[in-house]
C-alpha cells in the first residue's frame, strides 16, 4: 500500500535502466548522470470507498460474556476489509456513483482495479481468449493448432512477448492466478498412485509451486481462467493520509450498533511494462 497525503497526483514511474554504467576520461569532459525516474503522465485519484457494518443487539447480547469479543470483532472487521481490497483490485471494472451488490457481487461497480486498468490503457500486455478466433487453448495437443501443451508453456510465451524486455529476466516476476489454474496444473500428479520415491519427488514439486519456472502465487477472488504476470510490489493501493473517517452509533430504530468507516483509495498498476494478463484460458485436449 501507498500512503500519500495528496488526493491525486502524477505517478513518479521507476524503471529499471537498461544501461547506468559508464566511463568519462574527466580531463576531457565532464561524468554525465543519468535519471531513472521518469513522469508517467498517468495520475492516482483517490476516492472515498465506504466499509460500513452492523451487529444487531441480540447478537450483541448473545456475545456480552466473551471478554475478547471486541477484538474478535475487530479482527473481523479488519481481514474483511482487507478482502475487499483484493476482491476490488482484482474484479473492479467501474465507479457508480451508488454501487449495486446485489448486480455486482465482486465489488465491479465499486472502484476501477489493476486488471481493468491493464485491458483499458495497456492492450498490447493483455492476451485476452475471448473471441473465437482468438481462443487461447492449453492441453495436449494443442501446440499443433497455436496453442500451448500445458501451462508453462504460456507463461513463458507471455513473459517473452508481452513483458517489457527490461523486465523479463526479473527475478521477482511472479504468476498470479486463481484455485482453478493451479488444480489444473497440478491435480494430476496428486491424483496418481506414485511409488514412496515418485511420491516423495511429486510433494517437492507441489511445495514449490512454479508456472513457466516464475514462482506461482494463489489470491482469493482472481478471475477464473486469467494469470497476471507481473511483480508484486508492481501493484499498489493508494490510500489518502488522513482520509479514514469513521462514525459509530446506536441506531434503536434499527436494534443494531452501526459501524460507518469511509477511506480514499485508488489502484495502479506502476509500470504496464513490468504486467502481462491472460484471460479467457481453455483447457482442453486436442482429439
């Protein structure tokens, strides 16, 4: 996350350059820096998202003679929050003035996420399977139709044509993915009678959890079919200093305690360079 006391401001992008290192023969010219950072011209605004709550007095009373209640509560409130950031980051398409839950029950009306940002602004890093002519289809077989014969070989096709070239070797590129991809990779082997070695050989493989050789990384929420390729600190949450508000009443029209607790955030993705998403994944095998 980013703390910033600014509404909304420029993003300060830091690329990784290509070349920093050089010599100068000083009696000649003077040494010359060079600047990593650059402007990006692309802004953050942070904008007020609301976590209001309720607990209903009989639920209230039912709970009066936990002494920890109040934390519990806390806690609770504080890993939902947290839920729905991801939730948001990864599903939100849009901003309704009022958003709809019931419409919307992944938090798509509620602020424009990373994925959403990416297919907007960035097309070019995004290898979308939806059309028919453009289905992106893993299994065996496939690879002599333009598909791909297992999940890794997507992945790496995606980190060489669709990342940044200054940022493919990165060490810390990672894929992020949803329960459905990792199953799909994975369900097979687990689901064999293996010899003790073979056995002990697959529970390695599973504890380490790679896709196309990056390190694989499971998030609640993730659009099924869909991997995003991309650095984890390359994902930011803005959130305005200063901008949580926050209201507690006892509401006896309603026989509850309400909870109004507001925030300004917002969600960028800092280098669309460093950011490749796949979506629309078949999986299928070639008769």
């Amino acid at each position: 996350m980013v703390r910033d006391p600014l509404m909304e401001a420029e993003l300060v992008g830091l690329e990784v350059a290509s070349a920093i290192a050089s010599t100068t023969d000083t009696n000649t010219k003077e040494r010359e820096t060079k600047d990593i950072s650059k402007m990006t011209g692309r802004k953050y605004k942070c904008e007020q998202v609301n976590f209001d709550t309720h607990i209903p007095w009989p639920k209230l009373d039912q709970w009066a003679k936990h002494p920890d209640f109040q934390k519990k509560l806390a806690n609770l409130t504080q890993k939902t929050i947290a839920l729905n950031l991801i939730m948001m980051g990864l599903n939100g398409t849009s901003r309704s003035e009022t958003s709809d839950l019931s419409s919307n029950p992944k938090l798509q009306d509620v602020k424009k996420g990373w994925l959403q940002q990416m297919r907007e602004d960035m097309p070019s890093h995004v290898m979308n399977g939806a059309s028919t002519q453009n289905k992106i289809k893993v299994g065996k077989g496939q690879a002599k139709d333009h598909g791909y014969e297992n999940i890794d070989a997507l992945v790496l096709d995606a980190v060489n044509t669709l990342i940044d070239e200054v940022y493919a070797d990165d060490t810390e590129l990672v894929v992020i993915c949803g329960r459905e991809i990792l199953n799909d990779k994975y369900f097979n082997i687990v689901n064999t009678d293996l010899k003790p070695t073979d056995d002990l050989a697959s529970q390695v493989i599973i504890s380490q959890k790679q896709i196309g050789g990056l390190k694989a990384i499971r998030v609640p929420f993730f659009p099924k079919n869909s991997i995003l390729i991309t650095r984890l600190d390359n994902l930011s949450i803005y959130i305005q200093e200063g901008s949580m508000r926050r209201f507690i009443k006892n509401n006896p029209k309603r026989n509850r305690v309400e909870d109004y607790l507001s925030q300004n955030i917002d969600y960028k993705v800092e280098e669309y360079g460093c950011a490749a998403l796949i979506e629309n994944i078949t999986f299928e095998d070639k008769e």
